[in-house]
C-alpha cells in the first residue's frame, strides 16, 4: 500500500428537480483532521452525517467543504392570488360604475399588492429526508474522489521519498567506509599538523599513537551510524505500512536530522563532513516532502 497525501480537490453534483446541488472538497497539510464547513440556511441537518463520512475516510489533513443548493426553474413560481384579484376588480367595477372611466388594464392590476406572489418550493419531512440522503450520497462521491487524488499524490510522494532514502543510505555506506575514521589516518594527520605548528621532525610514537586513539575516540561515529542504519530500515518499514504513518514520519526525519548534525560535529576529516552535509541536505529535503504525508 502507498502513502496517501493531505493535498487534494473534488468536486461532485447532482440533483432532483426542481433543485441541484455541488460538494467541493479541498484538503491541505494539518497536524491533525480538522473538517471546516459550509452549508447553505435550512441543510444544518447535513453537518453531522457529512463530519462523520469525513472523518471515516481521512485521519489527518484541514478539509474545507463547500455545499451549494440552486433551485431549478420551478423552484420559484410567480403565480396570481385569484381571491385578491376577484376583490380589486370587484371594487374597480364599483368605481366605475359611480364615477366612470375605462376598465382597469392588466398590468395596473399586477402591480396592485397581493395580487401576484412568489411560491417557493417546499418539503414535506419524507421528502426532505429522503432529499438529504441524496445530497449525502452526492457527497460520498467527492470523498471517494477526494481520497483517490490523495492517494495518487501520495504514489509520488512514495516514489520520491524511497529515493531519498537510498541516498541517505549510499552516504551512510560512504561514511562508514571513510578511510578517514581510521586510528592510523587520525594519527597521520595529527603528526603532519604537529609537525606543522612546531616545526619538528622527530616524535615519541607511543605517545603519538596514544594520542590519536584518544582523538578516534572522540570522533567515533559508529553509533551515529549505526541509529542512521535503524532509520533507514524504519523508514523503508513505515512507506509499506497500510496505515497513515505521517506523524511517525515526521519524528523520524527529526531522528536522522539529529544524527547528521551529529556526524557533522564529531566528523575529524574535510571529507567526512563533506559526507554529513550532503546527508543533512538530503534530509531536509525528505522532511519537506514528508509534511505531505497523511
């Protein structure tokens, strides 16, 4: 199984006249889940169902969603109030016939208060509850979507974080193979740097040799080491996991990052550090990708 992201876009909609509706999901990085809302007035009974589905389909990431409702053309009807309109033209005809004139026109009678209304469309509560399940199954759909998009960016992620890995382990070869950890190499080149300094030629070997044990000691990287190499195992381990491994993810790229600075301090040769400053460039650079890691 592949690592699944935190980024991603869906959308879906559907509709059942006279209404149609949209859910647009967007998911970015967060610690944790964090499910933000909208939901047009009279739909407050979707917040709690739509949470749940999220929340069953996702562990972490901020994802905002979107729900719009649109009446269709018969949504809204404009239609005439009969019993107003018997009772202006009842007047109207009383008037005239006490005072005269003509017969009153139409759209004098439309614009006359009451007389033409707007019918909005209504649910009776079956109707409703089985408009909202629509608008939930409506919904799955953007969440399964949603989950593929995520999925898919977590293949490259996976891809691209397993070559970082094999870097880091190539440089963990590379150091642990250095000749320049060696107790000769350390006392080779502190005899040159005396020699250096003081001038001198001649040494007393066996407190030479001496001293550059005590400087291979401090220097000595072999654990470091050896915890790079239970990281780099751990590391392959968690990309196979079926589960949302983000957090372990995240701990462990602050692990190796801790035993590069390391290696960097203790390192007693150009070429060693050199070593543990690519490691430290190459996991910077998994740790940027691994804040995507769901």
């Amino acid at each position: 199984m592949t690592l699944s992201s935190m980024t991603g876009f869906a959308r879906a909609s559907a509709g059942h006249a006279p209404l149609t509706w949209a859910w647009e999901l967007k998911s970015v990085n967060g610690k944790a889940l964090d499910v933000r809302l909208r939901l047009p007035a009279g739909f407050d009974a979707l917040d709690i169902p739509a949470r749940q589905l999220i929340s069953q389909n996702f562990k972490r990431g901020n994802v905002q969603i979107n729900f719009a409702v649109q009446g269709g053309d018969e949504a809204e009807r404009i239609t005439i109030n009969h019993e107003v309109l018997e009772q202006y033209l009842a007047l109207a005809e009383t008037l005239r016939k006490r005072v005269g004139g003509p017969a009153p026109q139409v759209e004098n009678l439309i614009a006359l208060r009451g007389v033409v209304e707007m019918k909005s469309y209504t649910l009776d509560e079956a109707e409703r509850a089985s408009l909202e399940k629509q608008m939930l199954a409506t919904l799955e759909e953007a969440v399964v979507a949603l989950a593929h998009n995520r999925k898919q960016e977590g293949t490259e992620l996976s891809a691209l974080i397993k070559a970082q890995i094999d870097q880091i382990e190539a440089l963990h070869k590379a150091a642990s193979e250095n000749p320049a950890r060696q107790p000769e190499a350390i006392k080779q080149r502190l005899k040159d740097q005396v020699a250096q300094l003081m001038g001198v030629h001649a040494f007393d070997e066996a407190r030479l040799h001496q001293e550059a044990i005590v400087m291979a000691t401090k220097a000595d990287v072999r654990e470091e080491l050896d915890r790079l190499a239970m990281h780099i195992k751990a590391a392959r381990a968690l990309l196979k996991s079926p589960e949302p491994v983000g957090r372990k993810f995240d701990f462990l790229a602050q692990e190796f990052n801790r035993e590069a600075n390391t290696l960097c301090s203790k390192a007693n040769d150009a070429s060693l550090t050199a070593i543990g400053l690519d490691l430290k460039t190459v996991i910077d650079q998994m740790r940027e990708q691994v804040q995507n890691i769901e």
